[in-house]
C-alpha cells in the first residue's frame, strides 16, 4: 500500500490543514455575526413597499399568482404600520 500524500493509507488520517481552515472559517462566520448584530441597532426603519401595475388588463399568470399572493400581506403589513 502506497504511503505517499493523496494515497489509499492517507484517507482515514485526520488531515491538520483541513482543521486549520475549519477554525479560521468558524473565527470568520463569528466575526461577521458580531458585526451583523451590531449593524442592526444602526440598521433604519422599513419603508412600505406599493404593488402597482401599468400594463394591459390580461395579466401573466404569474404576475397575477404574485399580486394575490402579495397584496394581503402588503394590506396587513401596512395596518400593523399604521396602528404603531
């Protein structure tokens, strides 16, 4: 059996530099995580968003599965707006 770096014998022997970069991966992610938290006391306020549609009264399927599927949650996420 072959010894040499990438052989058979090598497959089951924990590799250092794999770990290496598991460690700096996990340091990065947590990193990025802190500065998310913090970003998000500066973050602002959401702004409403409008569904409108200009275009001839036959609709894409598609476009008019998006509207039905929108526009209620558009209308309840206005009110909660407007009752704070």
């Amino acid at each position: 059996m072959s010894r040499t770096r990438g052989g058979p014998a090598n497959i089951a022997q924990p590799r250092g530099d794999l770990l290496v970069t598991a460690w700096i991966m996990f340091g990065i992610l947590h990193v990025m995580a802190v500065v998310l938290a913090f970003l998000a006391a500066y973050a602002p306020g959401s702004l409403p968003v409008h569904l409108v549609h200009t275009g001839p009264p036959l609709l894409p399927l598609k476009m008019r599965a998006f509207l039905d599927f929108a526009g209620p949650r558009l209308k309840a996420s206005l009110a909660d707006i407007a009752n704070i």
